[in-house]
C-alpha cells in the first residue's frame, strides 16, 4: 500500500496548512490528478463533472485570463498512486473514489474535503465465462483482483463479509484495471471487481457480469470526492473556490437538463472511448440531479463515517478520523454563492444515508 511513502516525515512536512493568502494570490500552475478510467488512448475521469470540464477545458478557460497554467495528470495505478503523488507534493486539487481518499487522510495527508465530484457510483464482479461463479458464494477458492487501495476494496469485502467470507476464502491478486481485465478474458484468473467500465466485456462477449451493487445502498455505494491539499487551501483561496465553481456548472449542466441525459451519454463515449450502452446501463433509475449534488451535506459525510469505519474494520487503515472536520465547505459555499444556486440541490440527512445502506 501507500504507507511507507506517506510517512516519510518530508513528504509530510511538505503538505503542512500554510498561512492564509489573500484572494488574488494566483498559483503559476495548478497541478490537477484522477484515476484513468479511458479507453483506446483516451483520458477518462469517470462519467461525471469532472470529466466534463476535462475535455471542455472549462478550467483552463476560468484561468485562461489570468495566465495560470492547468495540468492534469492521469493515473494508471489509480488512487494509491495519486496518494504517492500527493505525498511527495507533486498534485494540488484531486478527484478520488471515497476509500482512497480515506487512506490518504488516515495515513497523514494534509488534505481538504472540498465538495462532491458524484455519488452512487456501482461496482461490478466480471467472470470469465464458464467458470460458474454466480454470487460471491462462489468466488471462495477463485483466483480474483481487486486493485488495492481504491474505492472498490470495501464494497468487495462488504459483499464478500455477507456471503460469510473474507480475502482470505479467495485466491486475492491485487491488478489494475487493464491487467485484471485481460486477465480475467484470458481465463488467468476467475474474477475481478471493479467499475462500470466491466461491463465492456460482458458487451464483447468475454466475460459475465453475475453480481452488481445496483439497488443494495448507499453502503455497498462509491461516492467521488474534490480533495484539496491543505497547503494549497491555504495559499489559494480563490483558485480552489474557482475550480470547484467550474465543477458545480459542469454539475448543473448536467442536472438541470441544459445536457439532455442521451446527449450526456454520447459527451461520456466521446470523451472516454466506452461505448454509450455502458453509461446507460450505469445510470438506468439514476436520478442525475442527485448523483451529481456537490453538497458536503450530512448525508454525504455520513457516508464516509461508514467508509472510514468500514476500512479500520477491514484492516485498511489502522486509525479513523471525523469526517466533519476533514470536510470543508467554505469554496464549495462561495462557488454556490456565486452562481446563485444556493438551494439548487437538496441536501441528504444521515439518517437517509443510514437507511439506504440497509
């Protein structure tokens, strides 16, 4: 795992809270980082905002006037690799599933809870066809990957604890998500857990998709995050409160119906190289407006107190934190503000969130 990077003393020392900058301090570079989730050569942040407001440039367009250059970076080795990058002070602001950004914060990243970038995202088991796995009884004794340290970890050992097993009933590999897919359609391994992006193989004809999280809650649920380092919070109020104003737009856009759902599905292709059929079987009885709510409301945070609790019971991380205190709605407040969608978005209770986790 990402431990031993993130606690080298200067990786964290480097990400210590700066003073608080005035508005008009502008960075020369925002360094911008998020799982590769594209297809045929093409850089994919997952079917959300984010990934809007990728492929539009909206963000290099909100800085274009003030000469800030934007990079973005795409990782392969998904949220432990970005973690290492955060670590070793290489990213600013950064788009992760919820138990990677759990690790970071519970390994010692200085890091911000900043807004939603979506919620509800599934999770998928790919078979290799026959090998009669139907349920995730049946993955015990089967070769399966999972890539460690990201958002799907914790939903497979969810599904696995309510079959009465654990990693250690499955012959575990730990795989990114190109080599576990090859490997799984080779027939090297049984199964693998992951994304919606699986489902392009059941479309291809090279594997089976038995099991889903679809209709279990929001326990079984992925919900992404905006994650800042407190370094740059502090240094670059006004940049942060900017990105995340350009993501609530991409947001409503989209939750508002200016994209209709089918053209926001073929913008998902376009940009992804998926096919448009994968995105519409994601979202089918997906309420677009809910699942793209940016709000740190208590729903929201009370997902990542089972998160977080769920990781410590799993032996992910060895320390839990609050959730409360690690978000931090004061950009995402400012950016509503700003765009006058204050009561856009209805905010989600705890108890809700409890009662779709059930």
């Amino acid at each position: 795992m990402l431990a031993a990077a993130i606690t080298l003393a200067t990786a964290i020392a480097g990400l210590c809270a700066a003073p608080a900058a005035s508005a008009g301090d502008l960075p020369k570079v925002i360094h911008l980082a998020a799982p590769e989730q594209g297809s045929q050569g093409k850089s994919f942040a997952g079917a959300g905002p984010v990934s809007l407001a990728y492929a539009s440039k909206a963000i290099e367009a909100e800085f274009a006037k003030d000469g800030v250059q934007v990079e973005w970076k795409f990782f392969k080795g998904a949220g432990p690799a970005i973690n290492e990058g955060l670590a070793t002070g290489q990213l600013d602001v950064v788009f992760l599933g919820d138990l990677a950004a759990v690790i970071g914060r519970a390994s010692g990243l200085r890091t911000r809870l900043v807004a939603s970038a979506g919620r509800g995202a599934n999770s998928y088991l790919a078979t290799a066809p026959g090998s009669n796995i139907r349920s995730f009884k049946d993955l015990k004794g089967k070769r399966v990957a999972v890539l460690r340290g990201t958002a799907y970890q914790l939903p497979f050992d969810r599904l696995l604890k309510a079959e009465g097993l654990s990693q250690k009933d499955v012959r575990f590999t730990n795989l990114d998500w190109p080599t576990s897919k090859a490997a799984v359609v080779n027939k090297d391994i049984d199964a693998t857990f992951g994304g919606a992006d699986l489902q392009l193989l059941k479309l291809a004809g090279s594997a089976d998709i038995p099991v889903s999280t679809k209709g279990r809650g929001d326990l079984y649920a992925i919900h992404s995050t905006v994650i800042a380092t407190e370094d740059f919070a502090g240094r670059h109020p006004e940049a942060l409160t900017r990105i995340v104003k350009v993501l609530v737009q991409q947001a409503h856009a989209a939750a508002s119906g200016a994209i209709p759902r089918e053209t926001l599905f073929q913008r998902f292709h376009d940009i992804s190289g998926l096919p448009v059929q994968l995105f519409s079987s994601e979202f089918e009885g997906t309420d677009i407006k809910a699942r793209y709510s940016p709000l740190l409301d208590a729903g929201y945070i009370a997902h990542f107190g089972d998160v977080i609790e769920g990781a410590k019971a799993a032996g992910i991380v060895r320390q839990g934190f609050d959730p409360k205190g690690w978000a931090d709605p004061r950009f995402l407040d400012e950016a509503l503000r700003t765009l006058k969608l204050q009561g856009f978005w209805t905010a989600t209770s705890a108890a809700s969130a409890h009662a779709a986790g059930k």
